[in-house]
C-alpha cells in the first residue's frame, strides 16, 4: 500500500503549498511515474484542504508537465526522467558487451552507498518493502523447474531498486530508476551467464542473502560492503567467463590456420 496514509501533511493550504507539498511526495516517491494519484475527494481530505485548492494545485502541477491528466482515470505522475533509449549512445551501450563492466563499475558506486543509507535510514514499511521483494525473488528461485532469465532479472533488480528506494535519496532514486534499461541489461547479464552454475548461483543467493539482512538489520558498513561484494564478485566471473571464450576462439582460429 503507497505511504500517502502517513505521510500527507500540510501546514499551508495554498494552491501553491498544495503543488509543493505533492511535489516532495512524488520526489519522495510516495507517488510513483505512472501511478495514478487518488481522487480528488480522497486527496482533500487527506490534505485537509478544499477541493477548489487542490484542483488549483494539481493544474500547477499539470502546467510544469509533472503530472498528467488521462481521460476517465485521472491525474497521474509523468516519467520524471527523459529515456533517449533510441539515441546512437544507448545502442552503444546496449551493443557492445565491453560496456557491460562499466555499467558494473556504476552500480557498484551507486547501489553501494544506496545499501548503506537504506539500512541507517529505511523506516518499517521500507523494510517491508524489502522483504517482500527480496521474498518474490527467493520464492520464484526455490519453486521454479527452469529458471527464466528475463522474470528472475526483473525480480533481482526490483529487489536492489527496494533498497535503493529506502536510502530516502530521491536524486540517487531517480538517477538509478533513469537507469532502469541498462541495468536490467546487467543483472540479465548475469543471470542468464552465471545462474546455471551451481557455484555462481550459490554465491549469488548467499551475497543476496546477507545483503538483505544486513539493511533489514540496519547495519550501514555491513549493507555497503556486502553490496559492493556482490558487484565485484559478478563482475570478476562474468570476465573470467569472457577470457575462457577469447581462448576458445584463439585456439579454434589456429586449428583452422588463421595464425
């Protein structure tokens, strides 16, 4: 259940309080991209304002492109981020493995630090969250005959953006969430390069294991290092992985008498 029970409170009841207040919600990520925003008779009781008020802040809102108005559903949040996902520096990324370990190198900078303030700043209901999504992930794993790479990735990297989320950064937030095409790229990476081996899957469900606990727990310095750990260690087979291919093809090209 989104935390806007909570967490919809107003000193002011000025249209422009009202965007404002909204605005730090939607940042927050009370209020998601896509979500559709309760009624308007919902909105104002929470807030405790006029209807005509909140009507006058939402057209604020609509006006600075930050929500937008469907027809016979309502307002809802507009993508905060643009996503060039057709521009020539996306096809780069997406085309050219290379850049698979850079794209680990930023996880590793981002979601490192996201885990530390996620366990010294994640409230029970973040905790929740993360349970939830760490649960789906293990219990997907446990029951399923053959593992789907692309449904495992997503679970994977809904279970990291829940501890991202609960860092309360909504920069850091919405700078992974802008990410979200490249690394899913990344975690199917290595889900489907590293999951069908019995050593490389335990070691991931072991890294995801401690890492969940040591947010839920909230201990900041075991959080960043078992993060940091995981990427690395990732990063580290995927390459031996990489380097055993190269050999097999420079040991095919001499059989065939191209050295």
């Amino acid at each position: 259940m989104p935390r806007y029970h909570e967490e919809l409170r107003i000193t002011s009841r000025t249209p422009d309080a009202i965007a404002a207040r909204l605005e730090e919600l939607i940042l927050d990520g009370v209020f998601r991209p896509g979500q559709l925003l309760p009624s308007e008779r919902r909105l104002s009781e929470r807030l405790q304002v006029s209807r005509a008020s909140l009507r006058e802040g939402l057209r604020t809102l609509r006006s600075k492109g930050v929500i937008e108005t469907r027809q016979g559903r309502g307002s809802v949040v507009a993508p905060l981020v643009a996503r060039p996902l057709d521009s020539p520096l996306m096809y780069l990324f997406r085309d050219h493995p290379r850049t698979l370990f850079d794209l680990l190198e930023v996880r590793a900078l981002l979601e490192g630090e996201s885990a530390s303030l996620a366990a010294s700043r994640g409230t029970a209901s973040d905790r929740v969250l993360i349970t939830r999504r760490y649960q789906e992930m293990v219990d997907y794993v446990e029951a399923a005959e053959t593992i789907d790479a692309e449904r495992l990735a997503r679970l994977d990297h809904g279970f990291h953006l829940a501890i991202c989320q609960a860092s309360h950064n909504p920069v850091l937030v919405h700078t992974l969430q802008s990410l979200t095409d490249l690394l899913l790229s990344s975690v199917f990476a290595s889900v489907k390069n590293l999951y069908h081996r019995p050593r490389s899957r335990e070691m991931i469900n072991r890294q995801h294991a401690r890492l969940y606990r040591a947010v839920v727990e909230g201990e900041p310095e075991l959080a960043r290092r078992a993060a940091l750990e995981h990427l690395s260690s990732i990063g580290e087979q995927l390459g031996e992985i990489e380097a055993e291919e190269q050999r097999l093809e420079r040991s095919a090209m001499r059989l065939e008498g191209w050295e």
